[in-house]
C-alpha cells in the first residue's frame, strides 16, 4: 500500500490497517520459522509498512493537538 493510499485512511482506519500488518507480519515470521515462507522478503515489506502506518498516525495525532491547542489559544485571546 503506498503512501498517498494511506493519507486517505482515518485514524482509527489506519488504527485497523495497523494491527493487520501486525498480525499478518506475526503469521510470516511462524511461516518462516517452520520453512513454509517463500518469499523472505515479505517481512522486510510488511515492516515498512507498519513503519508507514505508525508515522501516519503520528502525524494525525499531532496535528490534532496541534489545532487543539491552536483553538484553546484563540479562545482566551
């Protein structure tokens, strides 16, 4: 999933977006243990893009307090 993909996510969206790459990076990691997992590189993608979730959500969150205290500044002004 790209990037500008995922700015289109709410945050609770990219919340859900989040603990299934979680899940689906746990499920490789067992696959790779027992020699099932053939492509290897799909753990180094699915970690990139937790990364880019978790970066994302940072941001979201941010920016929320950051207008929230932008509106309480304006209000005792």
């Amino acid at each position: 999933m790209t990037v500008s993909e995922l700015r289109t996510l709410s945050e609770d969206e990219l919340e859900q977006k989040g603990r299934e790459l979680r899940d689906e990076l746990f499920s490789a990691k067992i696959r790779r243990s027992t020699e099932q997992l053939e492509n290897t590189a799909l753990l180094g993608h699915l970690k990139k893009d937790i990364a880019r979730v978790e970066t994302l959500l940072t941001e979201k969150r941010s920016a929320t307090v950051s207008a929230e205290t932008n509106a309480d500044k304006g209000a005792e002004a």
